[in-house]
C-alpha cells in the first residue's frame, strides 16, 4: 500500500486488528469485515503492524464507541452519524445500522481506497475532505436527512492526536458554531500527553513507513477546558484500563495508580452541547 503516506497510512493499523482480533480465541469484537478487507489488501499488516497491546487498546476502543453509537440511537428520535478520520472502519455493517443516516469523512486518498470495499447507500453516504476543509459542513447540511431536528454524533476515533492542539480547538469551535441549533454528541479518543512524547515508541505507529507524530493530548480531563467551545461540557471519560484486566498483563495495576492511568492509555471522550 505503498500510495498511502503520512497519517492515511495509519488506517491500516485499526483494520487489521480488528481482523486479527475477531480470528482470536476470545475476541472482544465481531468482525468478519475487517478480515475479508485484509484479506484483499496487497500487504502484510497483521504481521507488520499488530502487536498485542496495540490490538487490545484498539479492540477495547472499538467496543466503547460501539457502545456509544448504539445508546445515542436508542435515546435519540432522529440520529445522524458524522465518522470524521473514518479510514476503514466497518462499524456501520458490524452494528447493522444500514437505515441509519451515516456519514463518512476522510482525505481524498484515504476514501478512494475505501470506495474498494464499501459503497454508498440513500442512507450512507462518503466526503472525501480533510476535516479541516469546513465545506464538509455545508455537504452534511445538503444531505437528504439531515433536518432542523436531526441529532447529532459526531465520532473521532484514531484521529485527533495527530493534529495540533490549537487545530483542534479551531475545528471545535467551527463545529460547535455550525450545529449550534442542534443536539450534539461528540465521541473524541485522545491519548496522553506523554505518548505525544514518545510517538516513536509506540509498538505499531512507530513501524509505519511515514512515522507520524502524534502531537496533541491530555493527562487530566479537566485540561479538555481549555479547548471546549464554552457551549460544550465533557460529561464522560473512558480510559482503556477499566477493561478486560487480565488481558493487559504486568500494565493491569496501572489503573489503580492514577498517575499511571492517565499517562499510558488513550481515553475517550464524551462531550455535549448545553
């Protein structure tokens, strides 16, 4: 997959552990996606880029997101879906939501590799644009389900990390002003501001052809304020070690030290607008 630089590159890792994963004894996750997507792929990403701990962290982020995605639909009357930095996950087919309105967005090269595998529907649809580009806004608003009362998720998975603090705190603000009008849930995993430290570290990023950098991240929760639209209020975190315990070996005692806890694990966010 030699046209994939930079941090397109990246959506490989998640893909393949979810493959790996769903052919494990004791999968955390389902899906058989991920390992027909693998399978068709021209590179050897389950050895390259899979080691354990990168395979349990993103397998327990995928069922935390799959937890969230599902709640949002059952307490909402009219959900829409934005996935921003989607590569190629599969989350839509793996929860079955083919009725739900979904959006997928990523830069161009990273879409046109997922136009191999995945085609749009009347309810799903692709925008190939950097989130930074913000005329993906104005293309949600012109999709055919969008409306005056839809609410609204609004997923980063694997993204925002790579990017600079006051570039997102900009794309936050650009959101927040945009959806103003609507109810709005965002899910964003960030990971600590250590690892943004030690990027080249990191069992499966460091091996990517590229090396990118993560560049952005937090310790404590509360440090999230200093970026937050000051309609939008953190009402939820998630931190990795809270799950599957004997699966992270000698690294399970971290989460009783918070110090620990909060360095050396990503975290997912809940945020809403009130």
């Amino acid at each position: 997959m030699s046209e994939l630089k930079g941090i397109p590159e990246s959506m490989l890792i998640p893909i393949a552990v979810k493959a790996k994963e769903t052919l494990s004894d004791m999968p955390i996750i389902n899906d058989p996606l991920s390992v027909k997507i693998i399978k068709e792929i021209d590179n050897p990403v389950l050895d390259t880029y899979v080691d354990w701990l990168t395979q349990l962290g993103i397998s327990i982020r995928t069922e935390i997101l799959d937890e969230i995605v599902i709640n949002f639909i059952k307490d909402s009357n009219h959900p829409f879906i934005i996935n921003i930095g989607c590569g190629l996950d599969t989350r839509l087919s793996r929860l079955k939501l083919n009725k739900i309105p979904w959006i997928d967005i990523d830069v161009p090269e990273s879409i046109n590799l997922r136009r191999r595998f995945f085609n749009e529907t009347y309810f799903y649809k692709m925008i190939n644009k950097s989130m930074f580009d913000y005329t993906w806004i104005d293309d949600v608003k012109r999709n055919v389900h969008f409306k005056e009362d839809s609410e609204i998720l609004i997923i980063f998975e694997g993204v925002l990390m790579y990017f600079e603090k006051v570039e997102v705190e900009a794309l936050y603000k650009e959101i927040a002003q945009s959806f103003d009008k609507h109810h709005l849930v965002i899910a964003s995993e960030f990971c600590s501001k250590f690892m943004t430290k030690h990027t080249n570290n990191h069992p499966s990023v460091s091996k990517l052809s590229s090396k990118p950098l993560f560049k952005f991240g937090y310790n404590n929760v509360a440090e999230l304020k200093d970026i937050l639209p000051g309609s939008w209020k953190v009402v939820k975190e998630y931190n990795y070690f809270d799950r599957y315990s004997h699966r992270w070996r000698y690294l399970k005692w971290f989460k009783y030290i918070v110090y620990l806890k909060n360095r050396f694990n990503n975290k997912i966010v809940i945020i809403k607008n009130t």
